[in-house]
C-alpha cells in the first residue's frame, strides 16, 4: 500500500491530527513507569547498610532550603551535579502568554547561546551579547519552560549533555545548619536502584491495545529522550516492539505524548506494510545519526547556521505530528516555531554584496565534508543552500499553521481557522 494513503487514512481516524490512542497509552506507560521505578527503590532500601558518614559532604553552590519545587541543578548521565549549563536560544519554547506579550523574543535570541546558573536565589538566565532588561524574567521563564519538557541543556565546556533536576526529586538531600555564609548540606543518599531497562507487557492493557497493539514497551536508560526507530517493530516472534531510550526517572506526561506518537506513526506504517520510519526519505537523506548529533549539542559549532538545522529538525514531517499533540496541550509553543519558518528570510546571512557572511562558508563545508547528512551535500554551495531552505521553510511553516488551526478549532480552542 501506497504510505501516503496509509499516513492519510491514518490521520482521517485521528480527530485533526490529534491521537487519543496515544494519549491513553502515554498515561499509562508513565504511571507503570513511576510505579516500577518506585517498586525497584523499595527492594534497593530494604537492601541498604548506609551509615551517617563522619563529616558532612558539602556543597558551597547548592541551597536547596531556600526554594522549594524548583531546578536545583543539572546532571550529566554518570550523575555528575553542575550549577550551570547552556542551550541555543533557537531550542527554546515559548508558551502562548509569553507569544502574546513579547511577539519579537524568538528573532531576539535565536542566535544567542544562553547561559544558565542555578544559585541561592534560584535559576538565572543570561543571553550572550545580553539583552534589555525587560527580558530578563522572560529568558527565565523560558529556560524553566524547556526544563519541565524534558528538553536538554549541554554543558559549557564539554557539550556533554545535562538535565535539569528538580528539588522535589531529590528526597535525600537534608539542609544543614549554617554558620552565616557557610550554608552547607549534609547528602544523605536515599538508596535508588540502579535501572537501566524496564518491559511493560502492553496486553496486561487490553483495552489501549486493541486500539495501538504493542506487546512490549521497552525503556532504555539513556541521557537522551528519543524514539528508536532503528530498534522498534515486528521481532523474530511476530511481537511489535517499541523501544524508548531516555531517562527512566522524572519524564513529564507531555514528553511521553510526544514519543509515543512517533511510535504510533510507525506502527501505523508498519502494519500495513508500508516503510517505516527508519526507511523512510527523511531519515536517510536528512534525519540520520549524524543529523541527531548537532541537534543535541552539536549545533553550538557552527554558530550562523545552528538555528537553521533546529527549524530542519522542528519543520521535519517525522516530528510535526508528535510536536502537534504537544501543541494541543499547550497552544502556542509549536505554532511560534512555525511562524520561525514561514518568516525564515536568508538575507540576515549575506552583506550588501550579496557574499555570505564571514565564516558562514567554511560552517557548511565542515557540516557537508565531517557529517553523514546526504541532502546537505547535494548543495555546492552554501548560497544554494539557503536558497532551496527558504522556500521549503516558508512552505512548511504554512503548512504546519494550518495543521495546527485544524487541530485547535475541531476542539474548540480558537474561533476560526485562520493563521
């Protein structure tokens, strides 16, 4: 079967894009997920011979008593603590108040590496080259944002990447006292299981199965939130498979909405015998490994052409269906970036000659001759490229608009179907 039929009739059996199959199945896979974690901490407690050390470890940046429910640090994926971090200011969302009042923030900080330090007070956040004022609780208040989704930091000098952490999460730090400018907390570990994969058998949920049959949900412990498409699908037994790799601990209900329709997609693919998603020409001629490096860190490199290879990621037809699930959820996040898209005008790149910004040439020669990423090398030059990418951007952000005003006005979210 054609896939274009199989994705249109798919989308015919969704309410305007939007899945409540993959709803349903996301409460449930964060409840099991919450629910296993917590069984396998018991039996690491019951196990536990911890003994008050002599001497307190302390920590001279981290207050956790002086807030409450809020970032107390970020972690790499060995667990290492850092009080700071950074993220591309074209990764960051934007929720519909911040759209609203302050229309001009996404072009503002686009091209701005943002800088995050958690201290006494809490998270600060500062855009390279700084900003107005007026910004400053607006860059925080997105920079939380992007936390509470799930989305990565990096950190300053190896790019490894770091999540945020919460205090709430963190039942066994204990404040201790303090001798005035000597805060300091004696860590007292609460015993964790070390979890690196958790099954959940998807027919102990008959109901959710019949409609998206997955017989095995397979979480991976991993630094990173992802889909494996290259792993998922029929096994050897005729059992559909889907395989996350992300981090088992603390994902929002929003992050398990957004992968789980990109499993859902594939399934729909799959099973009626269309490519899946690993086959498909997206995944082999742009979205491929080395693609997903510069989207998660990689980027920061190549520091003209950053924001374009995000709108390539955020604009891509693989994740424009999960990313309006997100939006139904919280309007406005993803419709910014479709307005990044349909307004995307190259002439920001070039001088007044026409000639390509100094060192723009040289970040797409690096990109085309050190990563796998076939459409990029298809481009002689840089000028070609951006060229061909302003016309797919503006087509694209139109279309996803519309996908979204769809989405929006068949439940009733806004009055009318226009832009």
């Amino acid at each position: 079967m054609n896939i274009r039929k199989i994705i249109k009739e798919t989308i015919l059996k969704e309410s305007a894009g939007i899945s409540f199959e993959v709803r349903e199945w996301a409460k449930i896979l964060k409840n099991e997920i919450n629910r296993l974690v917590k069984e396998a901490d018991e039996v690491e407690a019951s196990k536990s011979t911890y003994e008050e050390p002599e001497k307190p470890i302390t920590s001279s940046t981290f207050n956790y008593d002086d807030y409450s429910g809020e970032i107390s640090h970020f972690e790499d994926l060995s667990g290492g603590m850092f009080d700071s971090a950074i993220v591309d200011g074209s990764e960051l969302m934007y929720d519909a108040e911040t759209i609203k009042d302050f229309p001009e923030i996404s072009n503002i900080i686009k091209n701005k590496v943002i800088y995050v330090t958690i201290g006494r007070y809490g998270l600060e956040a500062e855009a390279s080259g700084g900003l107005s004022s007026k910004y400053d609780y607006v860059l925080d208040d997105m920079v939380i944002d992007h936390a509470s989704f799930g989305q990565y930091f990096y950190h300053p000098d190896t790019h490894n990447e770091l999540m945020a952490v919460y205090e709430d999460e963190l039942e066994g730090y204990q404040p201790s006292y303090s001798n005035y400018g000597g805060y300091y907390q004696t860590y007292k570990p609460t015993p964790r299981a070390d979890i690196q994969e958790l099954v959940i058998n998807g027919k102990d949920f008959p109901e959710a199965y019949e409609k998206f049959s997955v017989d095995k949900w397979v979480f991976n412990q991993a630094g990173r939130i992802e889909y494996d498409h290259y792993n998922s699908g029929y096994n050897d037994n005729g059992e559909y498979v889907v395989v996350f790799n992300v981090p088992i601990r603390g994902l929002s209900l929003p992050v398990f909405i957004h992968e789980t329709k990109h499993a859902y997609d594939d399934w729909n693919r799959m099973r009626h015998g269309g490519k899946p998603i690993r086959d498909s020409w997206e995944v082999k001629n742009i979205y491929t490994k080395d693609f997903e490096k510069l989207i998660l860190g990689g980027a920061s490199k190549f520091p003209q052409l950053s924001s374009v290879i995000r709108l390539y990621y955020m604009g891509s037809k693989l994740e424009t269906p999960a990313y309006l699930e997100n939006e139904f959820d919280s309007p406005g996040t993803y419709k910014q970036h479709a307005r990044s898209l349909s307004n995307f005008n190259i002439s920001r790149f070039f001088n007044k000659k026409g000639e390509p910004a100094k060192g723009l040439e040289n970040e797409f020669d690096n990109i085309k001759n050190n990563y796998d990423i076939p459409f990029f090398k298809k481009f002689k030059t840089v000028k070609d490229f951006l060229e061909y990418t302003q016309k797919y951007f503006n087509r694209r952000g139109e279309d996803i608009s519309k996908r979204i005003n769809k989405a929006l006005y068949r439940h009733g979210k806004i009055g009318n179907r226009t832009p």
